[in-house]
C-alpha cells in the first residue's frame, strides 16, 4: 500500500484526484477494509514526511475539481497543519504527555487488559481486527481511528496515553501533534467535556456489518484534566538566509526539490535519521524502516540537483562544523533532541506554517474560515 518513494506517492496522488477524489466527500467516512480504501487517499504517510506538500496536493485537486465540490478534502488535508500550529502555541501539552506517559508506562507494564488489548485479545471483534490491521497495514482509516480511541479509554478504560503511544509505535503517519491532539479530543480533554463515544450501530453501518460481537461501553462520562494550556505567542519568523550554507532536513520535510527553500543556494544539506536509541517513544522495526527508506529516496533526489547531500544520525548534529539552519521540525522527538542536545542553532519555516499557524488560537470551526485565504496566498 505505501512504497517508499516519492514517484509512487505522486502516482497514488494523480490516481486518486482523477478517479476518486469526486466521491470522497459521500464515501470517507466508511471503512470498506484494507483491501478497499478506493474511497479515500491514503496518503497521509506522505504528507506527513513532507514526501508531498499540501499545497502540491490542494493545487493538483482544485485544477481538477472545484473548491465547493472537495471542500471537505481540503479541510482533511490541513487539519494536520491545523493541528501542529496549534501545539505550537501550547508546546506544554506534548512535554506534558511524554512526562506522564513514562509514570502510566510503568504502572501498566504487566496489566492485563493493556497486553490484551496490545496483542489484539480482547474479544471485541471489531477491536482486535484493528489492531491486527495495524501491525500488518501500519495504517488505520481515520474513522476507524476514533472508534479504536474511544474504545480503549471508555470500554477497556485504559489510559489515552498508553493508546497515543500505540498509534505512534505502529502508524507510518504518526506525528506527534495529529496523534496526541487526537487521542486527548476522544477522550474530552482536548475540547473540555466533549468526548467521542464510539457505538455499535455506527460501527456497524460505517463498516458494513462486517464486525457482530461489538459490546461497548456507549453511556460514560468524558475524561476530566484539571490542567489548562494558555497560549504562548511565538514569532515563526525567519532569520536572514545566507547563501552557501548547510540546510539540515529532518524526516517530516522530504521533497527539497519542491519546497520554498529551493530558491536558497545552499553548500550541503544534511538528512537527519533519528533510530530508536535516541527516541523516547520506540517505533516498530517496519516504521523505522519507512522512514529510513524515504530518506535514502530523499537523498537520491537532491543529489540530482547536483547539491552535496548525505544521511546522518541525530546524535551527529553536534558534530557538524559549518554554518547550518535547520528546517523547522515542529513539536516532537526531533525538537526535543535539539532543545536539549544544542545550544547554538536557526530554524527556518516553511511559508505555509508561518502564514497558517497564526489561525491556530482558536478550535478548528475557526481556522476552516481562513482556508479559502490560504488557497489564495498559495495556490
């Protein structure tokens, strides 16, 4: 389902807008099974390694079809940005979730209905399917992602945090904004007493019957925190690019050729591979090596642009000699590393995120408002 290079995501993209994508908006909701996701992209592996951009997605789509008729595609397509701007706004919320991920992580080691559940055992059919599809596909269809959520924390009422980190040990577009945000929204936290309850009767009718013993816990109360996120401004402002200088990459921004920085000459520019050593959430070995893979495909494509380019491991950041910037790696494992790792360094912004993020203060009924605003600056 996901090669990892860039032609085959281009082919899946160009496949999907010209066969598909007029339907997406009556069909997305349905899990037809792994062998059947005609009626969505699937491409968010992509899109989340920066392998695609989504103004290269949202520009292709709309020269096919109207705004008005992919609407809600478009809105799929930048909930991810949506979703990072808004934890860059209350980065406390992800250094939080790491710190009580560790404490719940310990408690729950040799829980049993935590190994249940993690191994696929808990004889809820529809559940155990799941998680037997993630392993082997590393992808989930984004409703069937809720239903998962909700039924881990409210029937086998586990914590969010042990499922979060699931998700991101097992999805090839797993990131740690989309993810986290996610799992906290299910459970009420994230919009404050608002929680999703998943059910039998729209499990049923969303996946076409194809689960019977689905016995839920569809009458509990949300998940309360007492901890609230105030906004911390932030200028994602750019310093002044000189030429002939390093450009680190890190694995959520692999289409160089494409992105705004293209137009800086720069002298090298360094790939960065984060393995499982340095990382505080431990990904599965196939993850691991999709992302390993695109960036070998990443470092074959700037090397066509004749530009100096190679792969190294995070630990060797600090070994790097010249003047570098870093493209920004937004909230995560890899900004972690810096912050606590370098003492010297500049980050530099993709346009899109430093136009976008400024309409992340708010839930994202708001921010669907400035969309047709950034369609317009960008495409």
């Amino acid at each position: 389902m996901f090669e990892p290079n860039r032609d085959f995501a281009c082919k899946k993209l160009i496949n999907f807008i010209n066969n598909n994508l007029s339907e997406y908006s009556k069909l997305r909701n349905f899990d037809f099974g792994p062998d059947q996701r005609r009626n969505i992209s699937c491409l968010s592996p992509y899109i989340t390694h920066g392998v695609l951009s989504e103004i290269e997605v949202m520009s292709l789509s709309l020269k096919k079809h109207s705004f008005v008729k992919i609407e809600k595609f478009i809105q799929e397509v930048l909930w991810r940005v949506y979703w990072k701007g808004w934890l860059e706004l209350r980065s406390s919320v992800w250094s939080d979730y790491i710190i009580n991920l560790k404490i719940i992580r310990e408690e729950y080691e040799d829980d049993p209905k935590y190994l249940e559940a993690i191994e696929g055992k808990t004889n809820i059919e529809c559940f155990d399917q799941w998680v037997k599809e993630l392993k082997t596909y590393n992808y989930l269809h984004n409703h069937t992602r809720m239903w998962f959520a909700s039924i881990w924390i409210f029937t086998l009422d586990l914590p969010w945090q042990l499922g979060a980190e699931f998700f991101l040990k097992y999805l090839y577009d797993g990131d740690a904004a989309s993810n986290t945000l996610g799992w906290r929204w299910v459970a009420g936290i994230q919009t404050q007493g608002k929680h999703y309850l998943a059910s039998e009767w729209n499990i049923k009718k969303f996946t076409n019957n194809r689960f019977q013993n689905i016995k839920l816990n569809e009458n509990v109360p949300p998940k309360v925190s007492e901890k609230t996120y105030p906004i911390i401004k932030k200028d994602f402002v750019n310093p002044v690019i000189e030429n002939d200088k390093t450009l680190v990459i890190f694995e959520n921004n692999l289409s160089f050729e494409i992105a705004d920085l293209k137009k800086y000459k720069f002298n090298k520019i360094v790939l960065i591979n984060n393995p499982n050593k340095f990382r505080q959430i431990k990904l599965s070995d196939k993850v691991i090596k999709f992302k390993t893979d695109l960036l070998n495909d990443q470092l074959e494509r700037i090397r066509t642009l004749s530009i100096d380019c190679e792969i190294l491991t995070i630990d060797k950041l600090k070994d790097i000699k010249d003047d570098y910037y870093i493209l920004y790696p937004s909230i995560g494992e890899n900004l972690d590393y810096i912050l606590s790792e370098l003492s010297d360094y500049k980050f530099l912004y993709r346009e899109l995120d430093q136009f976008s993020w400024s309409f992340c203060n708010k839930g994202f009924f708001n921010f669907k408002g400035y969309i047709p605003k950034i369609i317009t600056k960008f495409i």
